[in-house]
C-alpha cells in the first residue's frame, strides 16, 4: 500500500496554501499506508472547523459530529466494532474548547482510538479568534489587548489524569510526525497526539519557524514511563518538548471492561437479538 490508496481524486481542499492542514493530510495518508490500514477497515471522526475537514479529503469512512462533540461518537463505533481503526481528529477549539469536557471524560474511559489535535493556537475557521491554547497576551480582532487568560495544556492535563498514550508532535517534521502517530495508533488504548500547526493567514506569532526555534525532541535517554517525569516536561514552557511523553500499557481499555466485549469481540451487529426479553423488557415497563 502506498498514499494514493487513500485519495479521492480532484477536491476543492478550502486551506490556505502552506497552511500545516496538508501535512498532517500527508502524514496521515503515509502513515496508515505504511501501517498496511485499509480505507475499509478505519473510520475517521471530526467535529467543526478547518482541521475537522480533513476526513473529506481522503478515502475513508467518516463521521462528522457537531462543534466539540468529536469524541462520543468516536468511542461509540470503537464499542459497535472493535475491530475498526478509529481516529478523532480536530483543531485545538474544536477539542479542547467546546470539546474539553469530553477530553476529559475519554482519558477515563480509555477507549482504543487515536486523537489527533491540529493544535494552531487561533481559531482558523472563524477568521482568527483566539483559541484554548493561544498564548497569554496573543492579540486577535477580539481580543484586541490580548489574550488575558492561561494557554490551556493539553498534555500536562492528559498526564495528570493518567492518559494511556500522550505525544506533542510538529507537522513541520514529516518524518518524525509519523513515527510518532504509528506508534500512537498501535496503541491499545486512548492515544492523544497533540500535532502543532501553524496558520499562516490567522497567526502571525507561531510560525513555522517559530515551532522550530522554540520546540526541541525528548531523546532516547527519556523514559515514557516515568509518569511524574512526563509531567515535568509537560510544564516546560522555555521550550517546548516534542515527543511521546508518557505511556502507560497497564491499564484496560473501555471496551474491555464491557460485559459484551467479554464474551466476544464481535461487531454488535453480528450478535443475536434476543427480541423475547426485549419485549419482556417493555411490557415490564408500560
């Protein structure tokens, strides 16, 4: 298998050009190649916003949800089938913004998915407001004096509530963007990928080179299972650490731990329908 197994041919792609969107599009593509995932067997979910787009412009199952709500549906295939390979996908306002109650909540459950959050630090979509992550005094035509409130940190966050997977990757870095997503996919468990992206019309501070003078990789000395280290790096803000920065293989996944996945790992479609108790069920209540 090699990308092309995933385009779709001619698409009117609404990003700006040299907006990081069509490297991640890129390294997505590359990376399930390489990993042999057939557009068949993987379903890609998204919410609103220029990042969420993604999913429409290569070949494969998927499912947009509403402003913030990428995650419960995501987790709700993977449980219907969990055989498929589910990725949620979105942008940093999408997710963390009006999405951030369900960040949480997924980190808890732990289901076997994979989010991937274009993390641009500004609301691309509605022309430039600022977002959870942009920095403290970041000016917009919104917030005109700045930015007044904390950057929200995604992987400090995740760290702190035992995320079984958290990385921070650059889509600047194609090479090693995708080392890290192939490993956050074979995860088993709920895999946070945090991939920084430049907009090039709406944010003028966090450039490309911005991303590369200020960001440096953890090295092969770092131990990602060392959860208070990971949390150390995580608060970094001199520079900022690229990476993965914890994993924790201990812990159960959510369809695991349901009764029905126990038993089998069939898709819940292929389970027998025993309508007898179902209308038993109904009557009782009526």
């Amino acid at each position: 298998m090699n990308e092309k197994t995933y385009d779709v041919g001619s698409v009117d792609i609404a990003w700006c050009p040299g907006c990081g969107n069509h490297s991640i599009l890129n390294i997505m593509k590359q990376t399930l190649a390489e990993l042999k995932i057939k557009p068949g067997n993987l379903v890609v979910v998204s919410g609103i916003g220029q990042a969420a787009k993604i999913p429409q412009y290569f070949k494969t199952n998927y499912f947009n949800g509403l402003h913030g709500r990428t995650l419960p549906p995501a987790t709700a295939i993977k449980i219907s089938n969990p055989n498929l390979t589910v990725i949620a996908e979105s942008g940093d306002g999408d997710m963390y913004g009006e999405g951030g109650n369900h960040f949480i909540h997924a980190i808890r459950r732990n289901p076997d998915i994979t989010n991937i959050v274009h993390n641009n630090m500004v609301y691309g979509l509605t022309k430039g407001q600022a977002s959870p992550t942009s920095e403290y005094g970041f000016r917009t035509p919104i917030q005109i004096n700045g930015v007044v409130s904390e950057p929200f940190n995604p992987i400090s966050t995740a760290i702190a509530l035992d995320a079984s997977f958290v990385a921070r990757a650059f889509s600047g870095d194609i090479k090693k963007t995708k080392i890290i997503l192939k490993k956050a996919i074979q995860h088993k468990g709920y895999a946070i990928v945090d991939i920084f992206q430049p907009c090039v019309t709406f944010n003028k501070i966090n450039t490309f080179d911005w991303f590369k003078e200020n960001t440096y990789y953890l090295d092969d000395s770092y131990n990602s299972t060392d959860r208070i280290e990971a949390f150390k790096k995580s608060i970094q803000n001199d520079k900022l650490p690229l990476g993965v920065f914890y994993v924790n293989k201990n812990k159960k996944t959510f369809e695991q731990n349901l009764k029905i996945h126990k038993q089998n790992n069939k898709p819940l479609f292929k389970n027998i329908v025993k309508f007898d108790k179902i209308f038993k069920l109904i009557s009782l209540r009526t």
